[in-house]
C-alpha cells in the first residue's frame, strides 16, 4: 500500500519518501524486464481501477483521467462503458466528503490492498491482471489483511454503505448527447424539473448566489466552461460551495460543461458534452427554460421540441477563444471532447 503524503508536522513524510525511491527502482526493474506500461494498462486493468474508484467513493475527475490514460494506453474505454461498472459497483467506502472518515483511516486498515481484497472475493476484480510487481493481482493481495469487523470504514459487498448504483451517475439526453457526470454518493437525490438560470462564467454564477437572486427550484447553467471554452474545464467549487452556505445545497440544482472537485455537494452535473464552445444544446439554453434532471432514467434534458432547438441553433455563433494566444489557445483548438477525456490528440 501506498504511505500517507504528510506527516503530523504537514511535512513529506519518510514512508513517501522510500516509496518514491522504491518507484524509481521499480520503473527501472519493468524496463530491465523488458515490461512496458501497455502490458499493464490493459482494458482489464482500467476496469479494475474505476471498480476501486468507486468502491471508495472517488471523485467524477477519475472519469476524465481514466478516459485520457485510456487514450494514451490505445485501450478502448467510452463513458459508457464506464456507466456499466458504476451501476454494479457498490460503494463501500465511508469518506469525507459525504461520509465520516478520512484515507488516513483507510491506511490504518492496511490500505488500498485490504479494499481490493474484498473485491476481488466478491468477483469485482479481475485478479490475473499483471502488475508493476511483475504479479498478478490476485499474487499482490493474497497476503492483505481482510476487513476487520470492529469498524465502519469500510462496509462489506454484501451490506455495502450505498448500493450499486448510487455513488456515479452517467447521464444522457439532448442537453448531454455524449454525455454528462454526477456524483451521488449514495444520497437519495430527487429527480427535479427547475427553471433554467444561464451564466456564461462561473463568476457570475457566484454573484447571482451571493447576491440572492437565485431561489429554491432553480437550475444553474455554467457554460462556456468546457475543454475549449475555459479553455481548461474549471473546476466549479466555489459555485456548489456557495449553495450549501445558502442553505439552497437540496432545492437548486447545477449543471455546467466544466467540472467539479471531490468536496462537492447536492445536484452537481458536469462534463456536459457537447460542450457549449462546440455548440452543445447546452449553449442554447435560455433564461427560464425548464430543465429536468431525471434519475431513474439517467437524463438530463432541456424542455422544448426539436424544432425550437434547430431555430436556435440558427442563431447561435460560437463566442471568440478565450486566449488568442500562447499555450492556452492552442490546447483550446486541439483539446477533446470531456466524453474522450478531454485530450489533445
């Protein structure tokens, strides 16, 4: 298992330390052994990952990594094949920001090889995956400690702190044709339809709230906050964090084409693609439109017929990049869609 980062004194600690001298000497050794990184990287492998990703309640930026280390590995791995592991994954995990513990707990336990352990008893892991041990998973985690029973860090698969299903939701419909992210983290989130409160920046989003002017039952739309419109894809924390001090974290739902952190809360939808800058049904939205997240079915959609989005769409130019130059501009006009993992080639 991987050490803790920080000792008490918020200083590297020596066990991050050693085991950053033990990566080095094991990169050296997989080259010795002529082993190279896509000999692990393997289809099974990143199913493994995400299985542990959301096991432990990870957050919706694990979508877009493992999508782009996926591309970069040319192993073939969609979002939505990323929605079949998280409706049969349980969450077991019970961490801050929706639970009580943090991974320092975890570590306590014996870390991230006590987890995978108990899923790979319970069949969620494929254990003949090989690897940087020159190992297979199975041969890594024989020796783990199991579970303990005196403790609720960690639920067993059989009575899991959320059920499969209920921690990373993706989405679908004519506000997200490839897609879009939520994070549930096993709360009983309702399915609403609200009125459509548009903002083309996270800035002024975050006045609207400040300032009061957004009610119970709206919906936030941040756009223009994507891949190439940021360009970057933010992260909108400051937003969903102003919602929750507002006491509004349960009745205002929002929705953006940019991204979240771990410490989100409430209806929070990201990764919306097609993204606005890309003229994704997101950028035209209109002030008071009525959206409707739906749950059970898994869709996010806006509420008028297609023709008045084709009429719509007739009037829509995309807005100017928001660099015209340096580095920026350039990953703005080579970066991918959220739904591919937002990479550049």
């Amino acid at each position: 298992s991987s050490n803790m980062a920080v000792d008490q004194q918020n200083r590297i600690s020596k066990q991050k330390r050693h085991d950053a001298i033990r990566s080095a000497h094991t990169l050296i050794a997989l080259l010795n052994h002529g082993i190279p990184s896509r000999e692990i990287m393997t289809r099974k492998a990143f199913e493994n990952a995400l299985t542990v990703a959301w096991a432990l309640g990870g957050s919706t930026n694990a979508v877009l990594h493992l999508l782009a280390l996926a591309k970069e590995a040319e192993v073939a791995l969609t979002l939505a094949d990323i929605a079949m592991i998280t409706r049969r994954v349980p969450l077991l995990g019970n961490f801050k920001p929706f639970g009580r513990y943090l991974m320092n707990d975890l570590h306590r336990l014996g870390g991230i090889p006590v987890v995978m352990r108990l899923l790979y008893e319970a069949g969620f892991l494929h254990g003949d995956c090989l690897t940087v041990t020159g190992k297979s998973i199975a041969d890594n985690i024989a020796d783990a400690p199991p579970v303990p029973n005196d403790q609720e860090v960690i639920s067993p698969t059989e009575r899991p702190y959320a059920a499969a299903g209920s921690h990373i939701r993706i989405l679908y419909g004519n506000l997200a044709e490839e897609g879009c992210v939520l994070k549930q983290s096993g709360k009983r989130l309702h399915t609403m339809t609200g009125v459509a409160r548009v903002f083309e920046r996270e800035e002024d989003s975050l006045s609207a709230i400040l300032d009061g002017r957004i009610k119970p039952g709206d919906v936030i739309v941040i756009r223009y906050e994507g891949p190439k419109g940021g360009p970057g894809m933010r992260e909108m924390l400051s937003p969903s964090a102003a919602l929750m001090g507002a006491g509004l974290g349960d009745s205002v739902a929002l929705i953006t084409d940019g991204r979240f952190s771990g410490g989100t809360h409430g209806i929070m939808i990201g990764h919306i693609s097609p993204e606005a800058m890309t003229g994704g049904n997101i950028a035209l939205i209109a002030e008071n439109d009525l959206i409707t997240i739906d749950l059970e079915n898994e869709a996010l959609n806006l509420n008028i017929s297609d023709s008045e989005l084709a009429k719509r769409r007739l009037n829509w130019h995309p807005p100017p990049i928001n660099r015209s130059s340096g580095v920026l501009s350039k990953y703005a006009r080579l970066v991918s869609s959220a739904a591919e993992g937002a990479v550049t080639h």
